[in-house]
C-alpha cells in the first residue's frame, strides 16, 4: 500500500530501523511518555505464531486456488534476489518479468503495448545539484537543511516578489490574482500527517498568474525536506504534473519576511528572491513496467467489455544498512503494532525491557541475522501472487466469464500510484468499458495479534479468522458493494467484512491510497480488498515466513468469485453515487 499521506513518516522509519541491529537498554527510554504504549493484546489459544520456514522449495501450480500455489509464488515474488522490488530496479524488472512469463504460461493475452504485456511508464531519473542556491533579501538559504524543493525539472526564479498565502487547508482567507499575480505564494503547513498531505498534493492552491509555491515546514516536519530531495525516479508523462514546491524550514522563514510567521496576514509582503534549482535528469537503467493480460470474454458482444482485477508489482527497495531482523520484529511487535503509520512511537523503559527479553529468548534457538531488504511479502506481494491465481483460476475452466477479465499488475504505486494513474489516463482497453475494478493490497495477514488499523474515532481495529477490510465498495455503485456482499454469504465464504476504515473523514485516507483510487475517479466502480494493517507494514520484516496462506487463500477464492460474477451477469453495476472530478484532489 502506498505511504500516501505518511510518505515523511516512512522516510523516517527507514532512518530510524537503522538501530534496530542493537539492543536497547531501557534506559535509553525512560523519558518517553506511556502514551507510546499500546494496549497489552494477549494471543489467543491455538494461534500459532511460528514463522514457516525462510526458503521454500517451489512447486508446480494448479487451476485451483490454493495455500500451497500462493506460498510458492510469494516465495518467488518476495525473494530477497529481487532487491525489494523498488520501481526502476533489476529486482522490479525481474519481478515485471516473472509476472509476464507466468500470465504467458497460463494462455493470457498480452494487453500491454505493441502486442507484449508490458505498458512502460515514462520513468526518468533525478539528481539534485548541491549548487542550487536560494537567496531571499540577500540572506542565502542551506540546501538541504533550511530549504528543499520538488519538481520534474530545474526552477529558476529571478529577483521575483513573495507573499504570504496563509495555512494548507484553510480556506477561509485566500488570496486574489492580482495580489499573486508574477509572486511566488509561501504558505504554512500544519504539523500533521493531513498537513504533510497537502503539501504533497498541493496542486490547487495556487490562484492564477502566481509564479509558484513555497511551503513554510514547521521543525516536528523536517523529514520532508529529506523525502523532497530524494534523487531518484519519477514519471515524466509530458504532463504538467504537480506544481513545483519550494520548500523551507519555518526557522529560516526570518530571512523570507520582515516579522514573524505567527503574525504574518493573508497577502503580507515578503523579500525579493532569487532560486536556482537544479538537477540532472535522464531515463531510468531499467524501466518502470505495467504487466497487462487479458483473458477474453465467451460471449461474442460482452467480450468487448471488462472486469478489471489488479494489484502492485512494487515495493520500497533496500535499508541503506543491514540490521538485526529479530531486533526490528520484537521491536514493531511491542512499540509500533501499525509498523510505519505508528513511527512516532519511541517506545517506555517497561516496552525495551520486554523486547530485550524477548530478544534473549529468541537467541536460545536461533542466531542473529542481518537484513537489509524490503522484501514486500504483503505489501504487495500478497495481492500479485494472489492477482495471478485468479488469473490461473479463471483461465483454466472449461467456460470462460462472459466478459473479459483484465489483469494488470501496476508499477510504483509506493511512489504514488504511477502505474494505476498511468494506465487509466492511458489505457489499452476503450476506458468506459471497464465495468469495475477489483483491488487487492495487503491481503497476507489479518490475524486477531494484527493491528490492522483504527476506526475515524481512534480505536484499534483487530483481525480474526474471518477478517477482510472493504474500502470503496458502495462509493460509486451500491449495486457493486450488494454483489460483494451477496457473493461472500450465498458462496459460503463467510468473512466478517470490516468497513470500518472506508468511513468518510478518516484521517488515514485508505480510500485515496491504493491502486483503485485512479479507476474510481473515472466513475468506475471498484472494491478495495485488504486485511488490513500489522507491524510489518513498510518493514524488513514483511516477508513471506510471516503471511497466513489459508486465509489468503480464501481471500483470492472470493474475489476469484466476484469476478467471475461481474463477467458473467447481465448487465454492469449501475454507478449511482456523485462521480469524482478526475482532476480534483482525494479525499475521503
């Protein structure tokens, strides 16, 4: 699932397991608040919590959907061998590869580009030149450390006028065009996940004729200016894409205005500025792919209308260092239960004294082992593996779905949905012809020791042996979220549907942060299948020793039947629900 909104947590997590390979003292912890507790959440009996083994022998898959066929593929797909699959890697290539020769295999169609089964996105590469200046009043900011910026290419602002725009997200005071109009507008950001999501997505903000944005980032943020600077890939449509962001630290803020920020008015006044941004730009080693199949239709007019299956190919790549697995495990499993979307948990002196406890048990039987790699077991390998045994499923009976099914694996979804947002703006298929897409990310775990998120009010949501988390099933068709519902209880397989995190207003946003996002905003109908959240989530512990294959497997069963009803009924979900704006802003 893509960090989304929690883009800078992540950045920061990644920094932090860094020290996982040591044990803590619990000294080290003593100042921290009891709020970074979780609640004590005693394991049931009869659930076994022994991992399976690290390796696995492959075996030959079936037309069946099955525990053993998901555990081989998954083995395969979230091999360390494959670098943690980040887009632009061999190890995603490899992984794009494996996925095509396996949908080849199965007798698909290939759906892609020039006959192949590959859609490439445009990907290119940046590296951000150290010589970039910015020069405020003929104050000088630091790269870096006082000032960041975002873009697809170099930003060059001379002696330009700056003003003041006031607060992401407030827009009960804006500004006019004409007190924009050839300045450069600085807003403030708001130390908050939401705050760090309109900055990301701060496309709109702008009133017409201003030359461009500057974000104010208050210090309890200053991971974004990391995140921001990153050199590295991204996907150069043609488009205008987001509006470029320049971003500086509110300490330095002094330099951009005569008075403090806290006093600062909508259509203040600020210094003349100069920017030099600069990067280096050029296409990407290895390509960023879409894997798409199809699977035709049976009936001779339906055949020209599909139902759409997908999940993501990709996953967050490698730690700059190797640390202790085991340290990191014991680690999330006591201090941070949701793994990346808790990263402002530290821990309590109480919390390390049970980890080193526990890591001394664990070293009674087992070694240390050094890991360095995101493998993505769950996220998303999970939904791949399961994507290509619905295929394997769907291909193999004797009377094919009346409709076709189209299968697609999507690329760089972790950096931002690119590859479903590239596809629908792109597509190989008419568009209006899909009639619902069927996603599936994270779909390996949901056991009751998961904390697979929490509700709009706060509280902690758990899985079971039924669970699955729906989003969006009703949003655009409620015809669509009926037949979901009906096929779950009329072909027994009995889930305990949690919608608990498709609440309108939730804070964590699930709804905007997956693939079926860039399909819904078109009108089509899609249902967003997940167990949820867990302590692995954006970890070096998210590997296949650690997925529950029986319940993906049943997982993989129900959306296998809800596709083959969607292509087999009479007639499409109606959309009846207020259709997005395909150019708007996500939020749910």
């Amino acid at each position: 699932m893509s960090a989304g909104t929690h883009a800078v947590g992540c950045a920061a997590i990644r920094q932090l397991i860094t020290l996982g390979g040591l044990v803590v003292t619990s000294s080290l912890a003593a100042g921290a608040g009891a709020q970074d507790a979780p609640k004590p959440q005693s394991i049931p009996a009869g659930v076994n919590t022994t991992p399976l083994p690290l390796k696995h022998t492959p075996k030959p898959t079936s037309g069946a959907i099955t525990s053993q066929d998901l555990m081989t593929r998954l083995y395969i797909f979230a091999d360390d061998s494959l670098g943690g699959r980040d887009v632009g890697t061999e190890g995603h290539f490899k992984a794009t590869s494996y996925l095509a020769a396996e949908a080849k295999r199965m007798g698909l169609t290939p759906a892609g580009d020039s006959g192949t089964f590959f859609q490439t996105l445009p990907l290119k590469v940046k590296k951000i030149d150290r010589m970039s200046s910015f020069i405020a009043g003929g104050a000088s900011l630091t790269l870096g450390t006082e000032w960041g910026f975002s873009a697809k290419g170099p930003l060059s602002f001379e002696s330009t006028g700056l003003v003041f725009g006031g607060t992401l997200g407030d827009s009960t005071v804006r500004l006019t065009a004409d007190q924009a109009s050839g300045k450069l507008v600085a807003f403030t950001m708001p130390a908050s996940q939401t705050g760090i999501g309109l900055a990301l997505e701060a496309n709109n903000l702008l009133p017409g004729g201003a030359a461009g944005l500057v974000i104010l980032v208050p210090q309890p943020v200053i991971g974004i200016l990391g995140y921001v600077m990153q050199s590295g890939a991204f996907i150069d449509d043609g488009g205008t894409g987001a509006t470029p962001r320049l971003f500086v630290m509110m300490e330095a803020a002094t330099k951009l205005f005569t008075k403090p920020v806290s006093s600062l008015a909508v259509g203040d006044a600020g210094a003349m500025v100069t920017v030099k941004a600069v990067m280096d730009i050029k296409p990407s080693a290895f390509p960023a792919r879409n894997v798409v199949a199809l699977l035709p239709g049976s009936d001779p007019k339906l055949k020209q209308q599909y139902v759409a299956v997908g999940a993501h190919s990709d996953h967050v790549g490698v730690a700059p260092r190797g640390v202790d697995h085991d340290s990191v495990l014991v680690f999330n499993r006591i201090v941070r239960p949701g793994g990346a979307e808790d990263s402002d948990k530290f821990g309590t002196a109480a919390q390390f004294a049970e980890i080193n406890s526990a890591l001394a048990e664990q070293r009674k039987t087992q070694p240390a082992r050094r890991d360095s790699i995101f493998n993505g077991a769950d996220d998303d390998g999970s939904g791949s593996v399961a994507v290509q045994e619905i295929a394997e499923y769907l291909s193999s009976l004797k009377v094919k779905p009346k409709r076709s099914t189209l299968f697609i694996w999507h690329a760089g979804e972790e950096k931002g949905l690119w590859g479903s947002a590239y596809f629908t703006e792109h597509p190989t298929v008419p568009r209006d012809s899909i009639v619902a897409q069927l996603n599936l990310d994270m779909v390996g775990r949901g056991a009751v020791t998961d904390q697979t998120g929490v509700s709009a009010e706060g509280k902690e949501l758990r899985g079971g042996p039924d669970y699955l988390q729906l989003v969006g099933s009703r949003r655009l068709s409620t015809e669509l979220g009926n037949l979901v519902e009906s096929v779950n209880t009329g072909k027994k397989h009995n889930f305990a549907f949690d919608y608990a995190m498709d609440a309108n207003g939730h804070p964590m946003n699930i709804y905007c942060r997956s693939d079926h996002y860039e399909y819904a905003k078109w009108g089509i109908p899609v249902t967003f299948f997940t167990t949820g959240g867990h302590s692995a989530y954006h970890q070096l512990t998210d590997e296949p020793q650690y997925i529950d294959y029986p319940h993906m497997q049943r997982v993989s069963r129900l959306v296998g039947d809800i596709a083959l009803e969607l292509g087999n009924r009479a007639a499409r979900p109606t959309v009846d629900q207020p259709k997005l704006d395909p150019r708007g802003s996500c939020k749910q």
